[in-house]
C-alpha cells in the first residue's frame, strides 16, 4: 500500500505527497474524479490517477496551443512530445482534438493553401505542407480547388518587383529566380518573363 501524506489544492491544480514524495501539477479534474484522499491508497489507484492526469494535461495544453495557432496532426503532436508528455497521453490529446475535429488535416490543407496561394506558388505550398505530414492526396485536392489565377498573382508580384527597376536582362534573370523561390511553376512564370522581355 501507498499513503498519501497530503493534498494541496491550487488555482489550477493539485498537489499530492505520496510516501513522502511530492508530485505537482496534478490535473483538478482527474484529482476530483479519482476521489482520493490523504491516507493509504493501493499503487494502482496511484498510478491511475497520475496517467488520468497526464492525459487531460496534455489536452489542456494542446487545446491551448491550437486556440492560439491552427496546428497540422504532425505539427500538435511533435508539440506534445517536445511538452514531455507520454505517448499514451499524447494519443489521447489528439485522439479528442480530431474526434471534434480541432485537428483536421483536410481542412488544415484547404486553409492553408487558401492563404499562402495568394503569395506563394503550388511548388512552395506543396513543399511546406509536406513537413506539416499532410499527405499528397490532401495537398493537391487542395491546390486543385485554390490554384485558379496563380498566373494573375505571380504577374502582379513580378510587376510589383521590376517597379523601381531597369527592364534588362540582369534584372529579368534576378526576376526568374525571385518567381521561382515563391514556388511558381515554369509555365506560369516564362509567359511573365517573355512580356519584360517583350518577346510576346
């Protein structure tokens, strides 16, 4: 048997003795719901307690996280993991963050390719939603819906860029690479490098 020495409530959490340890940060609402009390307690209810705990922490703390910035499922879980959460714990954060659906990787893909279209190209999209885990089938169903008028966007950047400078072809050439770096396709920005040019 184990003994709970004592129990200390704070504003947002609990703290407990346990065999003359002290173990902080206990979730309230696991505490509550364990119904432990100072005195002997068997190890399994202890271990339940501080598992129950972790795991609404971490939701806590991901909930948190998401509410200041939409997150990716890869995204909110290295997030968890870099907190110092359990892989149980982590599981259980997100498995209620996408039951509700905070976690959406589909919609998360639409958002951000909804956004960043408007100043960057498909090829930098596709690239960072990459290493945001989403997978290809997600990214291009959402390229294909937002990509409409990339070429529009790319000529207003390119005229935006040449405005205060000389039209020769040093300049052209430093145009090229500044549309490719957006990530624009070579079809969408030749058609703009051929009218500085006047080739068209």
């Amino acid at each position: 048997m184990d003994k709970i020495d004592y129990i200390t409530i704070k504003k947002n959490s609990a703290e407990i003795s346990v065999n003359g340890e002290t173990v902080s940060n206990i979730n309230l609402e696991a505490l509550l719901k364990s119904g432990l009390k100072a005195g002997e307690v068997s190890e399994q209810d202890i271990k339940n307690l501080l598992t129950h705990s972790e795991k609404l922490n971490a939701k806590k703390f991901l909930l948190a996280s998401i509410t200041r910035n939409q997150k990716s499922e890869k995204e909110a879980r290295i997030k968890l993991y870099q907190k110092g959460f359990s892989r149980v714990a982590v599981e259980y954060a997100l498995g209620v963050a996408k039951e509700y659906e905070y976690i959406n990787d589909k919609k998360f893909a639409y958002e951000f390719t909804q956004v960043g279209i408007k100043t960057k190209g498909e090829h930098r999209i596709r690239y960072e939603l990459r290493l945001k885990g989403i997978s290809d089938n997600l990214i291009e169903e959402a390229l294909g819906k937002y990509s409409e008028g990339q070429s529009v966007t790319a000529l207003k950047f390119a005229i935006k860029y040449m405005s205060d400078k000389e039209t020769n072809l040093k300049n052209i050439d430093k145009l090229y690479k500044f549309l490719m770096a957006k990530g624009y396709d070579y079809e969408i920005i030749m058609p703009i490098i051929n009218k500085f040019r006047g080739d068209d």
